[in-house]
C-alpha cells in the first residue's frame, strides 16, 4: 500500500525554494508494518536516498518512535522537522487502514 503525506519544508531553503512542502511516501507491507521503500522530496538525490535507507525495513506496528531515533541520529538537514511531521501523518494512515 503507497502512503503519502505532506508537510511544510523550513523558509528561505533550498528545498522550499523548489518544492515548497516536503512529500513523503512509503510502500508498506500491510501484513507485516514493513515499510519496503521510500522517496521523498528533496532536492539533492543524496538527501533522498538517505531517507529512503533510514526508513526502508522498518515496522510501522512499532509506532514511529524508533524511525524518529533514526532520523534523530542519521539525519541533520534543514527539513528535519517537515520529515518528522510527515513521519506523524503516516503513522496515523497507516494505523487507520489497520482499523478498517
């Protein structure tokens, strides 16, 4: 299943400059939590597939705690805050089709 989400990306950046909100979206094994890939919108490839690496594997039935200690200690860029929002709003679209 595609899950996407979208959040603000920080003023006067590059990424917010091109894009102006960061899209983040997943594809997640819905028997299993697994997220199998992922693809964001920044604007360096380098930056996307970092992204990508910190989160492809990972269990949404786990919560998104651990995915945020992920990007806490891999990732320091400007959109830190717009990926961890999106991460938020994954989280609960993915447990609303785990309710329906």
């Amino acid at each position: 299943m595609l899950i996407s989400a979208y959040a603000r990306l920080p003023a006067n950046t590059t990424a917010e400059e091109v894009y102006k909100v960061l899209a983040l979206a997943v594809l997640v094994d819905l028997d299993t939590g697994i997220i199998t890939e992922a693809d964001c919108s920044m604007v360096t490839e380098l930056a996307r597939r970092h992204v990508a690496r910190l989160m492809t594997g990972y269990d949404l039935n786990q919560g998104i705690g651990g995915l945020v200690e992920r990007f806490e200690h891999g990732y320091h860029g400007a959109a830190k805050r717009a990926l961890e929002t999106a991460l938020k709003s994954i989280e609960k679209k993915y447990e609303e089709l785990q309710h329906r």
